[in-house]
C-alpha cells in the first residue's frame, strides 16, 4: 500500500513540475482535494524525494506569488465579460 501512496505522490510531484500548475489545477486532474495536494506536496514528499520536493516547493511559491494577479485578471475577465452583456442588451 505504501509503494501506491510513494509512486501517487511522485505521479502528483511530476505532474505538477511538467504543467507548472497550481494546487487547484493539480487537484482537479487527479480527481482529489486541494487539501490532499498541500499534504502530499508539503509533508510527505519530502521523506520520498527531498530534490524533487524543493523543484516542487520552487513551483508552488512562484504560483503564491503570483496569486494576486490571477486573481485580478480573472477579475478584468468578468467585469468585461458582464460589461459585453450588458452592451448586448441595450
């Protein structure tokens, strides 16, 4: 059981190194939460492979870093998407 759970995380860490993707990204392509993610990527991860934990430490503090400004352009996305609509129907 533990070999599944090791090979999993490893499959989550590559993954997620590959698609430099986002926690919430990652845990919708494996169907699992984004709870389970941060623990697999922040705890466990470094007892199986402690170089592969600090590439995928690297990638989720750059997508922390980030955060805020996917947020704002999400943002401008649905502002001017609502503004379309409203455009449309005048």
């Amino acid at each position: 059981m533990r070999e599944y759970c090791d090979t999993t995380i490893i499959a989550i860490a590559n993954y997620i190194l590959e698609n430099k993707c986002t926690v919430r990204a990652c845990a919708q392509a494996f169907g699992i939460s984004k709870s389970a993610i941060h623990s697999y990527m922040n705890t466990k991860l470094k007892y199986i492979d402690i170089d592969l934990y600090e590439e995928v430490r690297a990638v989720l503090e750059y997508n922390l870093s980030v955060r805020h400004l996917r947020g704002g352009e999400s943002t401008k996305k649905l502002y001017q998407k609502k503004n379309e609509n409203m455009d449309k129907t005048v």
